[in-house]
C-alpha cells in the first residue's frame, strides 16, 4: 500500500506585491480558481502522485472579531499558502517540483517575504514548511496511478458491455461476465489497459504508523488517572466558557458571498480554505489542540475508507494550527455544492463540527462541548460563509470523479481480479457498470 501524506508552505507576502502576486496566481488557472493543468508556472499534470493541490492567499477577514472577548487583535500579515495533497512522501514531491517546476515557483515565491533570486528553493520551502494538526484522506492506500487505471477500466468496461448487448439473442448474465473479463485479458495482454499491482507498504511508514495506534492510547490511559481528579476543574471551565462565549454570527455581505460563489461548482468536485482565530486564553488554546490530535488520530485508524463520520463526500481536509496556535486554517476538498456540504455535516455529525470549531472565536454557542453550535443551521452557515477565503488556484488530479465514482470503480477492479460467483453477486457487479 502507498500511504498519502501532504505538505503546506507558508510565507509572508512582501508590502505592495499582493496585486502583482494575484494577477500571476490567476494566470495558471482556466475558468475560476480551477487551475490549468499544463500551465507555465507550475504544470500539475506532470505531478503523476499528486491528487490536489492549492494557492491561496491567507486573509482572514475576520480578525477584529476577538476584540469582543477583550482581547487585542494579533496582527497578522497576509501570507501566501501552497498545499498538496499526494501519494508516498511529500518530501519526494517536493523534490519533483524544485526540479521540474523551479522557474515557475521561484516567479510566485519571489513575492513573498525573504525570498530572493540566489535563494535556495528547497531549503526555504522546508523552511516555511506548515504541519497539519489534523488530516483526513478519504482512502488510505488509492493512489492517482489507480483512480486513473480504474476509470478507464471502467469505461472500456461500459463500451464493450454496449456492444455485447447489442447481440441477439441477449447473452445471460454470467455468459457477460465471462465475456467481459476475457476482453479485460486481452486489451490488459494488448497494453491498452492497466492494473498495476499494489506497491509494498513502506517499512518507515508502518512502523511510524503502529506507533501512533499504539502510543495514543497509552499516553490517555497513562493521563487518566489525572484528567479524572482534574475533570472538575475542566468542567467548569468548560462551562464557564461556553455559557460567556459571545456569538458573532451575521449576515455576509452579497458581495462577498458571490465572490466565493464564483469559485464553486466548476467540477462535481469543489475547494474550500477557511481560516479564523482561536478563542482566546490557555484553556481553549490547550483544548483545540487535544481534540484535533484525537480527530488526526481518528482519521488514520478509523476513517480510513471512504468515510469520515457518516459524511462521505470528502476526499482529503486538513486543519492546521497557526501563529503558535492562535488561528486555524481549514482546508477540504469535496464533492457537490457547498450548501450539500454544510448540510451534510449539520445532519450527520453536527457534534464533531462542535468538538473542533467550537473552539473558534464568535461559533455559535455550545453546550457540553458536543450540543447546539452547528444544530443552529443558520447562524452555523453565515460563520462559515464570514470565515471562508478565495483560493487562488486549485488543483484536481481526476476531474469529474466524485468519492462515489472512485469508491464503485475499486469495485468494478475488484470484480475483475476476483470475479463473482453466483448470480446474485454477478448481478451486482454488473449493475456497477
């Protein structure tokens, strides 16, 4: 298996570049934020291991917010971010586009602060690099090379089926499946399709992995016993916030909403990149960074097929901890319209949208650290719409396949490489056609 993993890079953009950074961001992408995928800066098709990929700009519109608990606004200065979401090491990637895209990077990072043209481009990446708090991939272990082998299977598949189906009189079904599956043979034996084995998971990645799964729950059960004597105090403090916590939910302005509205539905895919400030003090600072190294930890030894929760629209989120955990940025990429999305989660795991953005200053109010804030739909909405930011340029890898699509093509292959038995599951594996 071949584990995914993601970079961020993360720098400053130097006074009076801002405009002249966006125009040359806008000059990669086709319609929208939707990048072109042969374009001269940074040509993503290239990238054969590469699913995602973003430039965003990160300014956050919403940092007078915390004045409202007392606080005195951090300052911060509009950074530009690069994310990517990949097969294998990132830090191979990396590697892969100093040497393949070094000219084009070397044009958009030249905007920002420190960067200069003798500047070593991978040492200053590394530099500026950003880890995740928190990830989520839809599927540990696909890899691009195999959603693109599976959607051609598949559609070679549905032409071949067409033509069997034209035959009088109709074939049955286990007579077309044994003649799809010997036309599989011979266009794999042609080399007009592809199913590449599965590579060897990497020793590294396992034992770093076993590691995690195991180390986790020992540090929490070696930590019970003092979380239990302090549960008191944190209860109270818990509630104590969550009945003072003001909520800061009103209507975005149209303008804005059509901003980020131009950017979406594009593809049956869309990006979202969002980013606002922590609620202030130690306790909610301590607590973001607790819940989100257990959602990390739920992710890559739970979620690790096709869902998140109940929600299984998603094909790879991040949540990053800026600004020593002061903001967060959230960062998806997910199928159907974003109204589809914020719904799904408001029905489905309304408690887990709670339990991370909870800790976010102005979130609708909570209880218990699991009720109420996102139940309330509407107040929910216009807090995530007021902290959403444009995203540049964004990159998808398979344009026009949703989770549902990658999820029924593994299947389809499944089928080919053990084929079914009886007539129930060949029915089955033909509907998927």
């Amino acid at each position: 298996m071949t584990p995914q993993s993601t970079f961020m890079v993360v720098a400053p953009i130097a006074d009076g570049k801002r405009a002249e950074l966006e125009a040359l961001l806008a000059s990669m992408t086709s319609v929208a934020c939707l990048a072109d995928p042969a374009n001269g800066l940074v040509p993503f098709e290239r990238f054969d291991r590469l699913h995602f990929a973003r430039f965003v700009i990160l300014d956050p519109q919403t940092l007078g917010d915390i004045g409202v608990y007392g606080g005195t606004p951090a300052p911060w200065v509009p950074a530009l971010a690069f994310l990517a979401d990949c097969d294998g090491d990132a830090t191979n990637l990396m590697d892969q586009l100093v040497v393949e895209a070094e000219p084009g990077l070397r044009r958009i990072f030249a905007h920002c602060t420190g960067f200069g043209s003798s500047t070593d481009l991978r040492y200053w990446l590394l530099a500026h690099a950003a880890r995740p708090t928190a990830s989520y991939v839809n599927w540990i272990g696909r890899t691009v090379r195999q959603i693109r082998e599976e959607a051609a299977l598949r559609d070679a598949l549905i032409g071949r089926a067409r033509q069997l189906g034209g035959e009088s009189p109709p074939v049955s079904p286990s007579r077309l499946r044994d003649q799809l599956l010997e036309f599989v043979r011979a266009e794999a034996a042609a080399g007009r399709l592809t199913l590449s084995r599965e590579q060897p998971t990497p020793p590294d990645w396992r034992a770093r992995n076993l590691a995690h799964l195991i180390g986790v729950p020992l540090a929490l059960i070696a930590l019970a016993p003092f979380l239990v004597i302090a549960s008191p105090v944190l209860l109270f403090l818990l509630r104590s916030h969550e009945t003072s916590d003001p909520e800061i939910t009103p209507r975005v302005p149209r303008e804005r909403v059509s901003e980020l509205a131009a950017q979406e539905d594009h593809d049956f895919t869309n990006q979202f990149s969002a980013m606002g400030d922590v609620k202030p003090g130690w306790f909610r600072r301590w607590l973001v960074v607790a819940l989100l190294n257990l959602l990390d930890y739920a992710s890559r030894h739970i979620y690790r097929r096709g869902y998140l929760s109940r929600v299984q629209t998603i094909h790879f989120a991040r949540w990053v901890l800026l600004d020593d955990n002061r903001r967060l940025l959230f960062a998806s990429s997910y199928d159907g319209s974003l109204e589809s999305y914020m719904d799904d989660f408001i029905n489905k795991v309304a408690w887990g949208i709670n339990v991370v953005f909870g800790n976010g200053v102005g979130f609708p109010r909570i209880s218990w650290l699991f009720l109420g804030g996102a139940e309330f739909e509407g107040k929910y909405k216009r807090y995530l719409r007021r902290h959403q930011i444009p995203t540049q340029v964004w990159y998808k890898a398979y344009p026009g396949l949703s989770v549902a699509d990658l999820n029924r093509n593994t299947l389809i292959r499944q089928g080919v490489e053990h084929p079914p038995e009886g007539q129930a599951a060949t029915m089955a594996w033909l509907s998927l056609l």
